[in-house]
C-alpha cells in the first residue's frame, strides 16, 4: 500500500507547532509564515498555610492564612505568566524558574511578569489583553480585584484595560471550596508587531 503524503496547514511544520524554533527555521523543517495572533492559557494553584502572606497579583491581602510557595506564590501571577508562555510554545514557569533556585526563594511574582513580558517584546509580540479568573471560597477578593489589575497591567506595562481579573467562589466544591488552597486561570492574547 502506498503512503499518502500529507501537506502541513498553512502557518504549521509537520509535527510542530509554528512556536519560535519553527519560525526561525530551526525546529528541523521549512520555516513558517509569521503568525499575526497567539493565544495561551496559564493555570496555577498553591495550598494555604498559616504564617504566610496571601500576595494575588502582587497585591497583599489581609488573610490569616497566605499560600505556600517558593517565590510569594502568586497564583495569578504565574497563571498569566504561563498563559503568556504558552502563546508562544516556550517553556513553563516550573522549568523557567524552578524551586530549587535559591535566588528565586520568596521573590515577588511581579518580576516574573515583567521578565516573562520583556521576552514577549523581544520576539517580536505585544500583548493585546490578558483575562484572568481567580478561585478562593476565602477571603473576599472583590474589593481588591481593581487594585489586582492596576499591578498586573504596570508589571506587563500595558493599559489597565487590556487585564481582566476576576474572583469566583466554588461554593464548597473540591479542595479550593474546602478553603485547602486556591486557584488561578488566564488566558493571553498576543499580536505580531509590525516590522
């Protein structure tokens, strides 16, 4: 039987998927049309521990109890940081920066956005929004979900207008309704920059 031989998608190598090594020609195939939108989704969650700070998106919250981490453990931080990540098919938050870097120990999550969002400038993108959902039963978040957006945009250095957060409780389901920890989604859209 003869094989059939399949053409790769416009804007895709065969097997692999148009990140930056396919662009610049290194992932082993044909390089690829530039790609004009990226989208990525992050996700991150922490257990809650007494004597700890509860930092959300580097913004403190009065809490007896704050999440357990190697940095701050800012869960929304590091879910858009992986969300920005996944836009472009790098490396995750774990193995970018992973807890057996002492110099990491206790940092704030603010910094990864910025590093992870200069990275982002210097392959040729810009960051057209991001939109965030934090689950906690407790505490209530509402109140600072404005001051949350503020930090996240200035850390990204993009209007207050392109980051969507939002706090929702799971009415007791699961370990984050049981108040054992809590969770963090985003998602990240990026644009090619004319050049």
């Amino acid at each position: 039987m003869k094989a059939v031989k399949t053409k790769p998608r416009p804007g895709r190598t065969a097997g692999r998927s148009a990140g930056p090594a396919a662009r610049s020609g290194s992932g082993g195939g044909a390089p690829t049309p530039r790609p004009l939108m990226r989208v990525g989704c992050g996700a991150d969650a922490h257990p809650l521990r007494p004597g700890r700070r509860l930092v959300l998106g580097g913004v403190e919250i009065p809490s007896p109890r704050g999440l357990s981490g190697h940095s701050d453990a800012d869960v929304l931080s590091h879910a858009v940081c992986d969300a920005l990540l996944g836009a472009l098919a790098l490396d995750d938050m774990g193995t970018r920066f992973p807890d057996s870097d002492e110099s990491l120990r206790g940092r704030s999550s603010l910094w990864f956005l910025q590093e992870v969002a200069r990275e982002v400038r210097g392959l040729g993108f810009e960051i057209v929004n991001v939109d965030a959902v934090i689950l906690a039963e407790a505490p209530r978040l509402q109140p600072h979900v404005a001051t949350m957006r503020k930090a996240v945009a200035q850390a990204l250095a993009i209007g207050v207008d392109r980051v969507s957060i939002k706090a929702k409780r799971l009415e007791g389901l699961g370990a984050v309704g049981r108040q054992e920890g809590i969770m963090a989604q985003a998602i990240a859209l990026l644009a090619a920059e004319d050049r």
